[in-house]
C-alpha cells in the first residue's frame, strides 16, 4: 500500500486515482476547481465514464480516496505524485504546458522533508521530463515519465488490462518503485529514458490516427473503383501486421488525444526538419472528412436553407459525452451556418452545440429528432444508431436521405428501407 496524490481530477486523474485505489493504495486528488471537488467528494464524476462511478464509489467507501482543492494536504507524506493536467494543442500545433508547469511549481513549493517520485501522466512536449528532472533535483524528487493510454469510454477497462506499461526515468529506483504500484496487473513494462516515453505517447497516437486516415483515404478511392471500403478494410484487418482497430472509414477522428497528438507530432518534425509529410497529410485527409458530407448533401438538396436535418450524435466517438474536436460538432456548425433547420440528439453527450444557440432543436430520442426531417445523418458509432429500426425512421421522416457517417448501416439494408444512402465508400453516395 502506498501513498499516492495525484494532481488533477479530469478523465485520467480520476480514473487513475479510483483505480490506484482499487489496487489497495491511499489515493488523494487536487484540483484547483473547487466544484468538481465538492462533488468528487460527493462521488459525482462530471464527465461520462462507464464503470467509473462505481469503482470511485468503493475507493470513497473504504476510505481510500480523497479530494481536496489544497496542494500542501493532498502532497503530505505522499511517496508518489501523479501528474495528470491537460496539455492541450496551441495555435501552431505545439501542446500547451502551462497548467503542467503551473502543477511543477505547486508540488515544488508544497513537498516538505519527503521526496516523492513524480510520475508524469500527462501528455508533453518531448523533453519534459528531462525539464523536470532539473526543475526538482534540488529537492532530491526524481520523476519517471509514464505516458497513460487510457481511451474514453473504456478507460477503466485500459487501467486493470494496459497493453503496455512505459516508464521513462533516469533513475531506475524510481522506475521499479512505479512498476511495483502495478506489479497486479501482469502488463509488459517498457523501461526507458524520459524523452522516448514522452515520445512513443505521440508517436501512438499519431499511428492511430493515421490509421484512420488510411482507412479514409481508401473509402474515397473505394467509391471511384467500385469498391466496398467495408471489406477491403476486413481483408486488411485480418493481417496481424495490419491489427482490427481504427480502420473504420466516416467522419474521422476527433477528441481531445489523436488530433492534438498528430498536430504535435508534425510540429515536432517541422521544427527539427524532419519531414513533417506523413503527418500534415493524415491532418488534411481527416478535415476533408468533415466537409465532404456536406458537399454530399449539398449538391443532392441545392440548398440545405429551412431543409430539416436531424443530427444523431454529438460526442467524438461512442462511449463519452466528450464533444472535444468532435467531427460531428464540426459538421453539425457547418449545417447551422447553411441554415438548415437542425435537431440533435445524443443519448449522453454534453449538448455543447445547442446551448445557447436557438439556431438547434434538442430531441430526446433518435426517431424524435428525425420526425419530419428530410434528411438524417449518423455522425458518432453509438450502438443504438447503429441498430436503429429503419423502417420506423424512414417512416418517422419526411425525406429520404440517410447520410451514414460512421459506416455502422448496410447500404443494402437502408436502401431496403426506401432510403437513399450516403456514406464513406460504401457503394455509390446516393445512388438507389
Ligand atoms: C485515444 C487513444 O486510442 C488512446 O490510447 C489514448 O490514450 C488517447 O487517445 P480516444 O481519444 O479516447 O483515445 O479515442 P479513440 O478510440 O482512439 O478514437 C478517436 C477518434 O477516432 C474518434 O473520433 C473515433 O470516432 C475515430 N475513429 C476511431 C474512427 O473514425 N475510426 C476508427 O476505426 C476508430
């Protein structure tokens, strides 16, 4: 058992903090945000995370987690300090720092006599840790840089079965100290210095999106062969070498993690001259993926103006009510600035793109956005879309246009329906 605090309570912090708990340490979280705390506190989680209030509900429970908005109570006696800030993306593609230095200097001033190892879980601009080692050697705190992995929406699931475990450090005590911490969950371990534990963080990330990307780019060209992009990305899949995940072709990736991380990425390259192509094309191919719908139904409708579009989906993906960067947020913007007669619907996102704006119509359930709508449009892979009755939405509906964003309905099985279908080279947009 040891004692841990961990440095912000946001989709990682927390997740990181409930499920130290879990594996029997005394876990306390800061934020400098006092609402979340009272209601952490309370074992309200703000964001939308399946398992996740039920495993910090046994964590408050035993008495084994607490939040607290003061740096000094929640580093007392701490062996370990979990770095969890944001670090998102600037103008130029660069990741933002300021809240992990401002997290630096806190525990900085606030570690008395003890000598905590500091993990860095945020993801950085590739020398942190190094900047770290600096900034706290005086104090005698040594920092190992483990990038998370976790994915939105299984987050807990990625804590108790990693992949892998990367521990970047200059000071193999303190690796091996933090590979204990997760002794219990039998993941491969990656030891290695701080700069190539940052890195191999981006470097996953933008592998991902890239296959996304791939995946995109063959749709398009799925469509002018005469090709089923669904098939052809199964016969990929069924390659070791290749792997199953991130080759659906859609709207593409958004989120807080992949755009940010690619964008860093080819900001790393172009600042050391190291060919930033790869990278600046997997960006491009992704934010084509966000107008091509719309060029789609432009060019169907002639104008989208007082034409009722429902918008199923707003969160990046499945799984989350995060609309970070979420393509169908992007696309949802774009048909409000045509004025199309918008009304979405998402089972759990944050309507982000609908507060405030009485340009949107919130509906409660799929076939209720789609009442009367001309055209509908799947823009994020929750599975209740994707086994939506077809029959009783073309009947719920005035037109007959399903635009299909993510690839989750069979062309045939919508045409079936007496839909016209678009989507991502899947056989013909809007051809019956
Ligand atoms: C990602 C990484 O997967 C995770 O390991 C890392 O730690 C954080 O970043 P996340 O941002 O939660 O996780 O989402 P992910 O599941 O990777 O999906 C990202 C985006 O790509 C979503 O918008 C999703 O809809 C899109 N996507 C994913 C596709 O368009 N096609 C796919 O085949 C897979």
């Amino acid at each position: 058992m040891a004692k841990i605090a961990v440095v912000g309570a946001g989709h990682v912090g927390v997740t990181y903090a409930a499920g130290l708990a879990e594996l029997g340490n005394v876990v306390r979280v800061v934020d400098i945000d006092r609402a979340k705390v009272a209601r952490l506190k309370r074992g309200q989680i703000w964001f939308y995370e399946p398992g996740l209030p039920e495993l910090l509900a046994r964590g408050l429970k035993r008495r084994r987690i607490t939040f607290t908005t003061s740096y000094a109570e929640a580093l007392s006696r701490a062996e370990f300090v979990f770095v969890c800030v944001p670090t998102p993306s600037t103008g130029d593609g660069s990741l933002d720092d300021s809240k992990l230095r401002l997290a630096f200097d806190m525990i900085r001033k606030h570690v008395a006599e003890e000598a905590p190892i500091i993990v860095n879980k945020s993801t950085v601009p590739v020398g942190t840790g190094d900047i770290a080692d600096k900034l706290f050697a005086d104090a005698g705190l040594r920092v190992v840089s483990s990038p998370e992995f976790l994915s939105e929406g299984r987050a807990v699931e990625d804590f108790f079965h990693p992949q892998r475990i990367v521990l970047g450090s200059r000071d193999d005590a303190a690796a091996e100290a933090v590979a204990k911490l997760f002794a219990a969950l039998r993941a491969p371990i990656v030891r290695t210095d701080n700069a190539t534990a940052e890195f191999s963080k981006l470097a996953a990330n933008a592998f991902l999106a890239m296959k996304v990307s791939y995946a995109n780019a063959l749709a398009r060209l799925s469509e002018a062969v005469g090709a089923d992009v669904e098939a052809v990305t199964r016969v990929l899949s069924l390659d070791p070498r290749i792997g199953p995940g991130h080759l659906r072709a859609g709207l593409g990736f958004g989120g807080s993690c992949l755009p940010k991380d690619v964008a860093a990425v080819e900001h790393l390259a172009r600042k050391h001259d190291a060919n930033p192509d790869l990278f600046g094309a997997v960006l491009r191919v992704n934010r084509d993926q966000r107008s091509r719908l719309v060029d789609d139904l432009l060019s169907h409708f002639g104008s989208l103006a007082g034409r009722r579009i429902a918008l199923l989906g707003l969160a990046f993906k499945a799984g989350t009510d995060d609309t970070r960067d979420s393509a169908a947020v992007a696309l949802g913007e774009q048909l409000l600035a045509l004025h199309a007669d918008l009304v979405v619907y998402d089972p759990v996102a944050r309507l982000d793109l609908v507060n405030g704006d009485e340009r949107a119509a919130v509906a409660r359930s799929a076939l209720g956005a789609a009442r009367r709508a001309d055209a509908t449009i799947i823009a994020t892979e929750w599975p209740e879309f994707a086994g939506i009755d077809l029959l009783a939405l073309r009947g719920a509906m005035r037109g007959n246009v399903l635009v299909d964003g993510r690839g989750v309905i069979s062309p045939g099985a919508a045409r079936a329906a007496g839909f016209e279908y678009f989507g991502f080279g899947r056989g013909g947009n809007g051809s019956a």
